[in-house]
C-alpha cells in the first residue's frame, strides 16, 4: 500500500501510527537517496520532499491548520487531521 493510500485511510489512532510509522520509514528511505546524492538534492528533496529539516517540516504542516478560503478554521483535531499535517509538512512551504 502506498504512503498516499495510507494517508486517506487515516480514521483513528490506530489507523494514524499506521501511516505515521510507513511515513517514518519512508523520510529514512529518501534520506538514504538525498546522502548518496548531496549534490543533487541540495536545494530540494528527494521524491516530493521539499523540507528536509525539522523547522521547515513543522512550518508546512502548520499550513494544514490555516483558515480556509472561506475563513472556517479547524477547531477540534481529528486523527486524519494530525496525519495530514504531517504529511503537508514534506512539501509545503
């Protein structure tokens, strides 16, 4: 199953560690690809990872929690949302 299959499948706690564990697993795998090539991945990423660092990563899975368009903010948190964090905190800048 794919880190995105996981991810929508994100319901409770336990469907939550599941994703949030392949997730893990996954950024140590593309950090094995961003090592093996420093000089290419220097300013981005491997495989859609744009925030390599902790910093950057928390910042862009804030963005989950912005206002939307129509100003409705997320109030109460759910286990899909915690999981979406994450995941908009490997890409977004």
């Amino acid at each position: 199953m794919t880190i995105l299959e996981l991810l929508e499948q994100v319901h409770d706690r336990e469907s939550f560690l599941t994703f949030a564990y392949a997730f893990a697993e996954e950024r140590r795998r593309v950090e094995g690809i961003e090592a093996a090539n420093p000089e290419v991945y220097q300013w981005g990423g491997a495989e859609g990872w744009n925030n390599n660092c902790i910093s950057l990563f928390i910042e862009g899975g804030l963005s989950h929690f912005e206002p939307a368009p129509d100003g409705s903010v997320i109030e109460n948190p759910t286990w899909k949302d915690l999981a979406e964090f994450l995941w908009c905190g490997r890409f977004m800048e």
